[in-house]
C-alpha cells in the first residue's frame, strides 16, 4: 500500500548515530470521516499504536474551524502526530520511535489498515547527531 | 546557527500541493539543563512558539527514566515536536506549519537563540499531496 521512499541524501547518510526511525507519510484520497471526524481519527491512531505494540502515554488532538484537524499521540516509544485538509481528502502523518527499529514500521501498517488511501508515499528519515 | 539543508529529493519536487512546512532539526551539544529538565524544555518551546507569533493550543511532556524528554508544543499553525538524549547531548526537534510560510522560519529562528547548540543541521520538507 505505501510506496517506501527511504531517504538515500547526503544529509541522511552523514548521521552516524541514528538514535530514532522517522517516517513521514502523504496519504491522498483517505475516508472523509478520519479526515473530519476527531473521535474516529484519534481512536484510528491511537489502536494504530497499541496494536503495533507502542505504549500510549498521552493523546492530544485538536478541531479547527470550518475544518481540519490536528493530533499528537505521545508513546513511550516517541510519537505519531497527523494534521488533516479535508478539503484536500489528505493527512500528512508523522511516526517517530527510538528503540526497537521494527515498531515504526508495525504503526505505519496499522495506520495503512485503517486509513486505506488511494495513493500515499512514505519516506524513512533516520534522526540522531550529525557526523560533525 | 542553523545549516539549513534544503530536501531537494524527487519525492520533495513531486509533490505539486504544498501545505505544510516542515523543518527537522537535529541540535548536537545542546545545553543539559534544556534536555534533563521538563520544565525548562517546556518553557524554551512554548516561548518560541510564541515569540515567534504562533498561536499555542496546548503542550505535553514527557519524563522518560532514567533521563530523556519527549515533548509537544500543539499550535494553532500545527506543531513543534521534541526528544532529547543527554547522554549524546542531543535533541530532535520537528516544526511543522501550515499557512503563512515564514512562521517556520521564525520559531527555527527562535529555537536557535534558546538552544544554542554547538552544531546543528536543519532540513526543510514541503508536506502536500503526492503528485499522482
């Protein structure tokens, strides 16, 4: 379902000491009520997490007027946040976890179960101190 | 301060519909006080975010034992996320917003002043739908 786009720059390669997995997802033509709806959308991310095995310390989202939303899902493994353009019929989705490298993946397909896009690209960006 | 980096990948020049902004930032040798103390690393986030005009909805952070914050600034313009590891005396810091392009900027700008670190890089991805 995602395209894996994984980040080959010079920038990515020149981090020695990848300390967290970051995965940045476009997800296009999503259902309108996840990008709507605050209650489906938070419970959408927030079973994305546990079912993928992260532990949810915090979630925190945010309705904004006419429409759109926001939303934080703080996990001891890092986090998820996701802002939504209804109008657009597309979420902007973020997944950063340091520890185990697998579970970044799991949440990513969790989060293509639920949400189901009719096209999305995920691009893998390994975040820690640069080699300076 | 900051040596901005620019994603210039194919998958950045895709994408036709730019909504949001997004700056990663990696902070190398930062002050311990800011990645040990909740408090201060709160402070220095929600100030920046609004000296640099960004409208603050709510923030959450996270204690980690024996050491490491992870925190989120929410903001009327979307987010500002944070995880520190001391003991590499480095910190991962993402700004993403939405509307009026230069409040990125800014809160970078912002964060620079309070953060201080000794190296750093920043990377710039437009956030939008796929050009599908």
């Amino acid at each position: 379902m995602f395209r894996d786009e994984h980040n080959t720059s010079p920038v990515a390669q020149a981090h020695t000491h990848a300390l967290g997995t970051h995965i940045l997802l476009e997800l296009d033509h999503c259902p309108q009520a996840l990008l709507l709806e605050k209650e489906q959308l938070e419970s959408a991310l927030v079973e994305s997490a546990t079912q993928a095995g992260a532990h949810v310390v915090k979630s925190v989202f945010h309705q904004f007027s006419p429409h759109g939303l926001s939303g934080v899902v703080v996990i001891a493994e890092s986090h998820i946040t996701v802002h939504t353009w209804p109008e657009h019929s597309y979420a902007a989705i973020d997944i950063f976890t340091c520890g185990e490298p697998d579970i970044a993946q799991r949440i990513q397909d969790e989060i293509g179960r639920r949400f189901a896009p009719a096209t999305c690209s995920a691009k893998t960006i390994m975040r820690g101190p640069s080699n300076h």
